[in-house]
C-alpha cells in the first residue's frame, strides 16, 4: 500500500478545503460488529452539498471498495466526483487503480484526524443510529439502506442555508448540464 510521506492533507487544494467547489468526496467505511460478520458499507459524502451515499460491500478490502466506487462513479453526471479524502484504511488500497480508471485524485487525512472528513465521519454517526454497532450490514436490505439514506439527505441543514443535502445535490448537478 502506497501513502505520500508527507502530510498530504496539508497539500490538498483550497477549492476542496473551503467547500466552494461541487466534485469533492469524503469516503469512509461502517463496518458490522466485530464477529463472524464481515457485512460492510462504503460511504460517501460530497463536501459542499453534504449529500451522502452508502453502498453495500461483501468485505473491508480494496476490491470491494473499487467495486462501490464503480457503481457511484457510474451513476453520477460528468463533472459530479473530482477527488477523493479518506483515511488510512486497508480498503482504500484501491486509490491507483482508481486514479487510472476514473482519473480521480485521492487525499488521505492525516493519521488519527478524523477531523479533516468531519462531515463523512458525523454522516456515519448518523447512519448508526438507524444501523446501532451491533448490526450485521450483510443482512439489511437495500431498501432498508436506500431508506435511511432518503431520510438523512432529506433533513434542511443550517450550513446549507436550510435547504436538504438532496436540493443541494441536484442543484449543482443541475449547473453541470448547463
């Protein structure tokens, strides 16, 4: 597994910082409780919109993972996913072979500052608590999934100016066809 020696958060451009610009993604993993289960989800939270997606994974690993990332990259618009800011996890191994498939740039936050994708890492609290720790993700439903996520992207945010993660979204993806 490669990861830059140097801080690569710290080199990651101002248009992904300060949220300005739509096509920047945080990605993380929410995994079942520890067990004979190894049911996961692969989640995704568009910065500026705070828009977020969960896709079901077999596995924590980087050929899961690339999976996940293919069936989002192919159900959004051009121009609609830009980079890419995930911790250090084993599951995201999979960074060059994305970069070369999608030509999508990868950060990593620093080690232990869960911080710098605060907003995935609030979403996946959030999820939990439609999906408590010790759920088994092999065994929810996709509608189930699909349901929670309809609900969390439907809540009005104060940082959004009240509108929903899901106006929000659209709304740009709007501006990306124009």
């Amino acid at each position: 597994m490669f990861f830059p020696t140097e801080s690569p958060f710290t080199t990651v451009l101002e248009s992904v910082k300060d949220r300005k610009e739509f096509g920047h993604w945080e990605l993380d993993s929410v995994v079942s409780s520890r067990g004979k289960s190894k049911g996961c989800v692969a989640t995704f939270l568009e910065r500026k919109t705070r828009f977020y997606v969960a896709i079901k994974m077999a596995n924590r690993t980087a050929g899961s993972m690339f999976a996940a990332f293919g069936k989002l990259y192919g159900s959004l618009p051009e121009g609609a996913m830009l980079t890419a800011t995930t911790d250090r996890g084993k599951e995201f191994a999979c960074h060059e072979l994305v970069k070369q498939h999608y030509g999508i740039t990868f950060y990593f936050a620093d080690a232990y500052c869960s911080w710098q994708r605060g907003a995935n890492e609030n979403s996946n609290g959030l999820l939990r608590e439609y999906f408590p720790k010790k759920t088994d993700f092999a065994k929810v439903s996709a509608y189930e999934l699909s349901e929670s996520l309809y609900e969390l992207n439907s809540r009005p945010r104060k940082c959004l100016g009240w509108i929903s993660p899901i106006d929000a979204f659209l709304q740009e993806v709007v501006r990306l066809n124009c």
